[in-house]
C-alpha cells in the first residue's frame, strides 16, 4: 500500500511513511505524469486531473534535459510513410505501427475496409468476421462465453490465414484442442476455422509429407473419411518388432512429445514419461514402468480441484511421438493418433461408437483446461474447467505375427468438465493405463468348437449313463411323473435323471476346456522370446469367467446329486455266524447238564457298521494337507506372480517396483494347474505307497468283513449295486482271541479255505446285477418297517417297532443268506467277469431276467457310494470352489479358507444324514454307530 494526493494535487515530499501535497495552482492546473509538478495543457485535462492528446498522438512535459516545459505539448506520430508510427501504450512515445496495419493499410490506421482484431489489421478474407467465443462444455450441459476465445480466435485465425504466421497457427490450433475437437457445420467456432484454413491452404503443401498435416498449420485431425481410422491404425504394423527374452530382447516403448503453450510457442521435446502425461504422483520407478510392452499398466488417484487450479494457471499441449530405432541406429518418429471420447461431430459423440470405421482420430491433446473456463477476464477464476480424467494408450498385435509385431499405438482420452463451486472441497478422479491387445476371434472360435464337440460326446455319453440307469432300475418306460414308491425307492422322472447326469459330463467339458486356456496362455505368454500372443483385455476375460462360472455351477448340482444318491443307498449286513452249543456244569442234585444253543453277539455287526461309518467320508487324498501345500506355493513361494499382466516370470518383485493386476486367466490357470498336480501327486503318493505298505481302509474293510463273519449287500439302484463277500472260512468268528489267533494263523499258512464266495477263488466284492423278483422280496420284508414311516392310517398301533426291527434283522439275514447259498431257485444268481467295454461305459449288457448276475470286482467299487470312489469329482468341485472364490475376490487365502469351511461342510452333512441311513437300511440302533 501507498499513499497518493488527491486530484489536483501535486507531491511536495514523499518518504514512503508519508507524504506531503499541495494544489496546483490555477495558471498551471494540471499534474504532471509523475506527480511532482505541475503545469499548463494545450488541451483537455483528464479526470485524474493530467493533460490528456488527441489520438495519434503523445504527451510532451519536459524538454530532452529533463527541464520542466511551461505548457505541455501534444505531438502527433506520423502513421504513414516512412515513419509509420503510432503511440505506444502509455502514450509517451511513438513506436512503429505493428507490421499487420502497414501490410494491410500502408498506415497506422485500420480502415473500414478492413478488419481489425487482437491489436492486429487485417485484409478481409473467406474467414466469417464474426466468431463463436463461447466453449462447449457437454457433459455439464454449458456454454461458456470464454474471455480466451473473445481476445485471441480470430485474430490467431486471420494472422495464420493472412500472414502463415506460425504462432498464431499454433494458437488457433489450441483453441480447437481446447474445444475437444468438435466440429459442426458451424464454420466460425475454433475447429471450424481451422477447418476453413486447412482447406483454403491446400496449396501450400503438407509437412513430411503427410497428408493431415498442412504447412503452418499444427496437425490435428486425420481427416474425416469413414473407414479412414482402420487404415491408419490397422494397415501397416511398426518396422521393429518387440522380445521379451534372448539377445534381442526389446521391451522399452519410447515416446517424445513436442510441447506448445497456450500461445502457440514450442517449449521444448520431452520424454513422454516422468509424470507430464501422468497426473497422479508416484515415484519414478514406478511410473516408468508404464513404457515397458506387455506390462499392463493402470495408476489412479484423486486430485484436489484446488491444487489443479493452482498449479495449472494454464494448460500445455503436447503433440507424441513413438521413437522407433531401427537395427542400423536410425531413429525415427511415429505419430502416435489420439481418440479423443469427448469429440463431438454434428452433435454426435462418434468416438465412444465401438466400430472403429466412425471413429475420427486426432494428435495433440492437453491434460488440463483452466484457460478456456474464464469469462470475464484472463486474471479470473474459471467457472469450468476441463481434466484429462483417463488417459489410456492401447498397442494391437498383428495377427498370426512370429516376431513381435504390432500396430502403431493409439491414445484414447476422456475428459471431465468441473463447475467450479468451492475448489478446495472439490476433486476429480484422474487415471492413466497402458493396455496391450490382440484379436481373440480366433482363439474364440477355437474354444467354441472344443466346446461344441467335447459338448456332443458328453451328450452321448449321458445318454448311455442314462441307458445304465434305466437298466439298473429295472424300468423300461419313462416315469414322466417323479414319485416315490412304498419302500422309499425314488423314481426319478428320466428327462431330469439325463440332466443331472448331463451336468456332471457338461461340468467336465467347461472345465477341460476353461483349465486348458488358462494353462495356454500361463505358457504360450510367460514363454514366449518374440511376442506372439498378448493377454485377454479384462472385458475379454468375460467370457472365460462365464465359462468358468458354469463350469462350477454344474458341477455343484452334479457333486449335490451324487451326495443325494449316497445318503439313499440301501444297505445291510448279513451275519453269517451260527448258534454254536456251550456246556454247563451239572447243578449238584441234578441230571446231566444240557447243551443249550449260545446266541449269536450282535456287537460284530455293530462293529463293522461303524467302521463302514468311519469310511463314508475318507478320501484319496487329505484335503486339508492339500489346502495348505497350494497356498504355500502360491503365497509364500510366489508363483503367484505369474499371473500378473506382465511378462516377467520371476516369483519375487520388489516392493519397489510397479505391479500390475493379475490377468483372471493367468489366475485360473495358475491355481487350477497348482490344485489338480498338488492333487495328482497325492493321489500317486496314496496309490503306489501309502495303501500298499502304510494303510488301506478300503481293503482293511474287506478284511474286517471275513474276520467278522459279515456280508455287505449294497444297492446303490433298485436292480444293482455290490456285494462284499465276509463270510468266515473258520464258519465262526464269535470266539475268544485264542481261537481267533489259531484261525488267522492257519488262513496265513493257506491251511484252510479261500475267502471267496467261489471255491478256490479270492475274489470276495462283486458288482451285482439282481432280478425284479428278488428286489421284489426285498421291499416286502422291509415295509412293516416302511409302513411305521408313512401315513398314520397304515401304522399298526399295537406292534412293538423294536421287535417289528429285530423280526425284520433276522428275516433278511436269513433270507439274504439262503440266496446267497443258492437256496432259492426262482432268486438263484451267476457269477462272471464284466467285458472290458461293459467296464469302459459304465453299463451291462444282459439284463438279469431269471437269474441274477455277480460280476468279478476286483477294483473294488464299492467305494463308488462312499466319497473315496468320487475322488474326481470332489477334486474337481474343490478346484472350481477355489478358482471361483479366488477370481472373486483377488485371495487366494480367503479361497483357502473358505474352501476347507466348504470341505468341512459336506463332510458334516454327509456323516451325518449318512449314519441316519446306515441306521434305517440296517437295522442297527444308531446309538451304537459312534
């Protein structure tokens, strides 16, 4: 702050604390321009109270010494030849008239038949003398009278139209970028002078040759031809290739950018890189791994509106070059084309259109607009302002290419319009990506016609699955209507009975084909020296997740129908054992003592009962040790890094360095790989060692069942199901541990039988296939104990349901005994070997009319009604409940947990509603089954 004299008055003293005034007098009334004297005018005075000229000419005070005039002289500049002069903008001298009114009017003085502008004369000419001096701003839906558009547009238009003059061109030229490249049939906006110009310069040539790029002029469009974006961005690929890996390893995308103030001045080249064209901060590692190829590249943040406009008083543009080095050292520059999503033609947003024929490409953008946003003047806060909110640059590899090939790069920009209402509350979402592409139709019609033929063997195959079943039920008909019979026995409708079936198959399609791709492209692009394939785009992962999506949902109904199926299966222990005499002392005073019949314990058959219970669940493999053993190699090891949508293939990334998101595909596949052989090296671990010299609860039952003196009969369907032959070949197994060790020594030293249900054979499972008749006596000895089930009309009020139980137990042990001893000829059964194919497909070829069929099993399937034969099917459920959580939710250590919660689960659901079915099948009180 100052302080100063009022009009009129003139400084006496002044030492900056204060100061000192007195009036002029009337002879010399007015003040002269410093304020020190005063003196007489030869005209008017001013309302500051100085002399004021006429125009065209400067105020004279003081003679060339400095010596105060007694009355002040106005001095006309001579404004034509030679002289061409005109007061400067104090009035205190005459300068020469600025070169546009000589050249236009041969004076200082701008006519009326020309046009004056900017403090620039100009010639009239085909530009419209009236211009569009308001900027657009769509999506807020304002038009904004632009204090920079009203000054500057057409007189940057005229002087680069009239003069070339390159600065202004350049101006202009900014002012097109400013409005975001829209053009319309208005020819006298900024775009659409420019318009004009680059048509009226036609003759004037084009810059190194290309078409787009007029001499003078800076180069902004690609032109406006429909089909012309595809040609430039798809028909000739760069000269150098890129390499991930060997001696001519090439991963450092270089890019130069010719930077220009709003003014139109060139500033300097400068590397694209650094933060100019990434507006969030980080550090320079990190942002430099932006330019490596094949690093898919994403940073994001949010910006305080108040720190833009502070640090952003105004906007810079930036023209991007890819610098390409051939292999002799020659460098040269590529144009690197902008889509610009904010781009309006005719009023139409053409560039967010996904047909890359409408699309009209352009070069120089700018990141931050707060120029254009400014109405009343240059020094005013701007109501709107205009940020490059993402900015992306996209590179396409060339079809079928071997070496690394691609097209030129494409930057794609959008940009957010703020109104501004209180900046330091404000804020704007900014991010910044490199994405690499390539034509995934191939390798879609490929997935798709594995999926079509792998999908029509699986309907085959179900068909024949239903074939098996509709045998091994015993029905020749279709049951269009599900229900369910007296004896429990569930007829399911035999469309539903394919489907269910069909998922399971369908569920082993998706998943063959989903593990596939993944492990394709886990290899194909860790691999590769010479890029010749690149990643799916996140929105091209899509319809892999999908894939993988019901590859899962498939296969849950098919592991939930085998769970069903399970706890339905008709079961019962047949005790071999026999009453055997027992001798009592004679009672003193008595005859001679009688030999009563002992009775047979049932404790051997609760025993086996339970272990069957106890095996229910047991697996191939340990779930849990599997869990544990796939996170340690994924998270501690690191092996999953190679999912990231990068092509380094090392295990351990510095905390340092950029890393990029994880590629779904890569994920999958990584996870799914690591799961099945994690999986794969159990199951050889368990087969080749652990069974044979450790523990095999499977054969170890069928060892107890002989020991015991117990049968298994097991119907996993109406007509089929397995028989595990236990009957003792010592005809007792109720003894004491003396005569049970001097048993099982003569078995080992082959001083007795063979436990097979053959003579001279081992062979004790079998799968058997039983008649109509036989099922038929099967139910009708078990429906009292139906009956106590179903409605209360049909109950019996006066029976005793334990001894119903108990007649029943006795009753169908002793009926199952006899037909398995060929006592009753109309149920008498064979026994066989299965033909190999009959094997293969699951499905028996002669129907069982009069007779039974026991067929050789020496695999031992019966453990197909228990979770141990269904190993595939759990470890491939396990694998997709995994993969799904995981691709949900990015964590491989939430996937595991809520995998074993998931294990957990089923394996409490299936001991559970699995003993209450081993208890109602056999007869055996449940309280007994620990």
């Amino acid at each position: 702050m100052n302080c100063e004299c009022q009009t009129g008055f003139k400084v006496l003293t002044s030492n900056g604390a204060s100061i000192t005034c007195q009036k002029c007098p009337d002879p010399e009334p007015a003040v002269t321009q410093d304020g020190y004297d005063c003196i007489r005018c030869p005209g008017n005075i001013g309302e500051d109270g100085k002399c004021q000229c006429p125009t065209g000419s400067i105020l004279v005070e003081r003679n060339v010494n400095g010596t105060l005039l007694q009355e002040a002289i106005c001095e006309a500049c001579s404004g034509t030849q030679p002289a061409f002069s005109a007061p400067d903008a104090q009035g205190n001298r005459c300068l020469r008239c600025q070169d546009s009114f000589i050249n236009t009017s041969q004076s200082c003085a701008c006519d009326s038949t020309n046009i004056l502008a900017g403090g620039m004369c100009f010639p009239s000419s085909s530009l419209p003398t009236s211009v569009v001096s308001t900027v657009s701003f769509a999506q807020l839906g304002l038009a904004v009278p632009s204090a920079w558009f009203s000054d500057f547009l057409y007189s940057s238009a005229a002087a680069c139209l009239s003069f070339g003059n390159l600065t202004a061109c350049q101006t202009m030229g900014n002012m097109c970028v400013l409005n975001v490249h829209s053009t319309s049939t208005i020819s006298n906006d900024a775009c659409g002078l420019y318009n004009t110009i680059y048509r009226a310069t036609a003759a004037q040539g084009n810059n190194q040759d290309i078409p787009y790029w007029r001499t003078n002029l800076p180069w902004l469009y690609y032109g406006d031809q429909p089909g012309l974006a595809s040609r430039v961005l798809q028909s000739e690929p760069l000269p150098v290739g890129f390499s991930f890996k060997g001696t001519n390893k090439n991963t450092i995308i270089e890019l130069l950018a010719a930077v220009y103030t709003a003014q139109g001045e060139f500033i300097r080249w400068e590397s694209v890189g650094g933060g100019n064209l990434q507006l969030c901060p980080d550090t320079l590692t990190r942002q430099q791994a932006a330019y490596t190829f094949g690093t898919a590249y994403k940073q994001s943040c949010v910006l305080s509106v108040s720190d833009l406009l502070a640090g952003q008083s105004e906007p810079l543009f930036y023209d991007v070059f890819l610098v390409q080095q051939s292999s002799q050292g020659d460098r040269r520059l590529l144009a690197v084309p902008v889509l610009n999503l904010n781009l309006q033609f005719n009023g139409q947003f053409v560039n967010q259109a996904t047909n890359m024929n409408n699309w009209y490409l352009t070069r120089r953008l700018m990141l931050i607009d707060t120029l254009s946003g400014r109405e009343k003047s240059l020094s005013s806060v701007p109501r709107v302002i205009r940020i490059a909110s993402n900015l992306k640059i996209r590179f396409q590899l060339v079809p079928n290419t071997q070496k690394g090939e691609v097209y030129p790069p494409l930057m794609t920009v959008s940009y957010s319009d703020i109104l501004i209402t209180d900046p330091t509350k404000q804020s704007v979402t900014v991010s910044f990506s490199v994405e690499y592409e390539m034509d995934q139709n191939e390798a879609r019609v490929k997935t798709d016609i594995a999926l079509g033929v792998l999908g029509g063997v699986a309907v085959v195959y179900s068909l024949l699955k239903t074939a098996s079943w509709k045998r091994r039920i015993a029905s020749p008909l279709i049951d269009f209507p599900a229900s369910v019979n007296t004896h429990g026995y569930i007829r399911e409708h035999t469309i539903l009975k394919f489907l269910l079936i069909y998922a399971g198959d369908l569920a082993n399609v998706f998943f063959i084909i989903t593990v596939g791709t993944g492990l394709y492209w886990l290899i194909f692009y860790k691999a590769q020296q010479f890029v010749s394939v690149l990643l799916p785009l996140p929105t091209q992962e899509e319809r892999f997740v999908t894939y993988v999506g019901c590859a899962f949902a498939l296969k849950a109904v098919h592991f939930l129908h085998k769970l069903f199926v399970q706890l339905s299966v008709d079961i019962f222990f047949i005790d071999w054992e026999r009453p055997r005499s027992k001798t009592i002392k004679a009672v003193e005073g008595s005859g001679e003592g009688k030999p009563p019949a002992a009775p047979v314990s049932i404790w051997r058959t609760y025993f086996v009962a339970n272990e069957w219970n106890e095996i229910q669940t047991i697996r191939k493999i340990s779930p849990t040790f599997q869990i544990m053993v796939v996170l340690f190699f994924l998270e501690v090891v690191g092996f999953s890094s190679l999912a990231l949508r990068d092509n380094s293939s090392e295990l351990r990334r510095s905390a340092e360095g950029y890393t990029p998101a994880y590629s779904r595909v890569l994920r999958y596949g990584l996870a799914s790989a690591m799961w099945l052989c994690i999986g794969f090296i159990q199951l050889i671990f368990f087969s080749v060692f652990h069974e044979r010299f450790v523990e095999d609860k499977i054969r170890q039952f069928v060892d107890l069942c002989s020991i015991s003196n117990i049968s298994v009969l097991l119907l996993s369907h109406r007509c089929f199901g397995y028989y595990i032959h236990g009957r003792s070949v010592h005809g007792h197994a109720d003894t004491n541990m003396e005569e049970m060790n001097t048993n099982l020594k003569r078995e080992a030293e082959n001083l007795c039988g063979q436990r097979g249900l053959l003579p001279n054979s081992d062979v004790q499972t079998f799968q058997i296939s039983i008649t109509s008749r036989l099922r038929a006596q099967y139910d009708r000895i078990l429906e009292p104990l139906s009956r106590r089930n179903g409605p209360s009309r049909l109950v019996d009020a006066t029976a005793n349901p334990f001894e119903q139980s108990t007649k029943a137990y006795h009753t169908m042990n002793r009926f199952l005994g006899s037909v398995i001893d060929h006592a009753h000829r109309e149920m008498d059964y064979i026994v066989k070997d299965k033909l190999l194919f009959e094997r293969l497909i699951g499905m028996e070829f002669i129907e069982p009319m009069d007779k039974s069929i026991f067929y050789n099993d020496d695999s031992y399937s019966f453990a197909d009604v228990l979770f141990y034969g269904n190993e595939s099917t759990l470890l491939i459920f396990d694998t997709l409940f995994f993969c799904v959580v995981d691709l949900g939710s990015q964590n491989f250590v939430l996937a595991a947990v809520l995998t074993y919660l998931q294990q957990l689960i089923f394996r409490l659901i299936r001991n559970g509603l699995g003993r209450r079915n081993l208890a109602t099948k056999t007869l055996v009180d449940k309280r007994f089954l620990i």
